[in-house]
C-alpha cells in the first residue's frame, strides 16, 4: 500500500530554519513527481515545491530562493523526500502536506494522487 508519511514540522522564531521530511513506501517513486503543499490557516492548499525523477526542481514564488527540496533513496532502503526551509517568515506558517503525482504535473490539488497526513510548522515573530 502506497504511503507518504512526514515528520519535521516545528514552531520557530522568524529567521529560522526547518527540515521537513516525507517518508514514500508502497512503491516505486520514480514514477511519481514529488511535491510539498503548504496550507496557510483558513486558506487554500497550494503547491510550493516539486522535484520529478531527474531532481529538476521548481517553487513557487513565495519560497524560491529560502526552500529547497530533494529526493533520496537512504542505505537501509527507505526513500525521503525532504524540504529545507530557510529564513522562515510568519507567512510560512501552515500545514505542509507531502504529494505525489503520476500524471506529469504536480502543481494543483487535482494533480495529486496520493497525499500524506500534514506536519504544521508555525512562525513566529
């Protein structure tokens, strides 16, 4: 059964840095384009980072340039995707859900195939 299951969110002062986590099982993640979704309180999913089988990235504008996400396979077999957030801002505040995408395009909820259950990362002024 495919599962994408993250880990890593965290409250932070302003300035400050995160690494969040999705752990892919089930299967092979090659086929699938990887992204991060953030869900700011009381606003709507919206994709901010992806990376496809090749590790081409692109982010959204609110994060290029302070985010950066990439894809590993670790030695003891597990597959992470991660997110390195830098010089966090209040506005980066929200759920970080992790996605997958069979269809070539990661961008927009419909694109999704296979969501994670959500980590919150909170800024603070």
């Amino acid at each position: 059964q495919v599962r994408l299951v993250e880990s890593g969110g965290n409250s932070v002062q302003a300035g400050g840095s995160l690494i969040l986590s999705c752990e892919v099982s089930g299967y092979d993640y090659h086929d699938y384009l990887l992204a991060w979704f953030r869900q700011p309180p009381g606003n709507a999913r919206a994709a901010i980072a992806a990376i496809d089988s090749d590790n081409s990235a692109d982010y959204s504008i609110s994060v290029r340039g302070r985010f950066a996400i990439s894809r590993h396979n670790v030695n003891d077999g597990r597959k992470i995707l991660y997110l390195q957030l830098n010089n966090l801002r209040p506005e980066d505040s929200g759920l970080y859900f992790c996605a997958a995408c069979s269809g070539g395009h990661c961008s927009v909820i419909p694109d999704v195939n296979i969501w994670g259950q959500g980590t919150q990362v909170t800024v603070y002024s």
